[in-house]
C-alpha cells in the first residue's frame, strides 16, 4: 500500500508500472473521472495495468494497492473477506454473539449490516 498525497493538482501516471489489479481509495480530497466527482471514502479499481493515470486535485491524499489477482474466488460480507461463504456466514454470527476480541479501551459495538 502506498499513502499518496498531491501538494499540487497533477496527474499520477502508473502504466506500466505496476503489475495486475490497482485500486485507489480517496482519504482527503477528490479527484474527478470524466464528468464524475469521485470523493471521500470512495473506491476506484482499475483491473488492466495499463491504464493507470488518475487526475488529482490540490490537497488530495490516496492509498494506493493492488496486485496479482487471487487464484480462488473470495467473497465480501461487511468487514469480512474469505475464500469460503461459510467462514463467512460463521464470522457473522460470532459478530453478532460478540466473540471477536475487544479493542482495549473501546466499549462500543457496531452491529452487522442485516443487507
């Protein structure tokens, strides 16, 4: 992973310089994507190599990562990512039953999303 940040409005160009799937997650900032405003918490993936160039505003900060893609199919629910839709429904109801361990400190409890 890579914390990218622009002092100034430029253009990150990346082709050929990284190898399978790449994706950007906007921190601060924004950046625009043709006539589409991507900002804050949004998430862009670029699945070929080579075509990644991403225009960034003033101000904005990135993380960048990526790589080869997994050989097996995995699966995302929530928080949670595996290989296998059982492990997955298994780590919703330890969530739910409140078995994974507690941030020192913290005494809140986010409950899982029902969709």
């Amino acid at each position: 992973m890579v914390d990218i940040y622009a002092e100034e409005s430029n253009t990150l160009q990346l082709k050929d310089q990284l190898k399978g799937e790449v994706a950007f997650v906007i921190v601060e900032g924004k950046r625009h994507l043709e006539d589409e405003e991507v900002g804050v918490g949004q998430m862009l993936i670029s699945k070929t190599d080579h075509q990644c160039e991403i225009c960034l505003e003033k101000g904005t900060r990135l993380l960048l990562f990526g790589g080869e893609p997994l050989e097996e199919e995995h699966f995302l629910l929530w928080n949670f990512v595996s290989h296998s839709k059982e492990r997955l429904q298994q780590a919703k109801e330890d969530w739910k039953a409140q078995k994974f361990p507690k941030v020192p400190g913290d005494k809140t409890y986010i409950p899982i999303p029902e969709k």
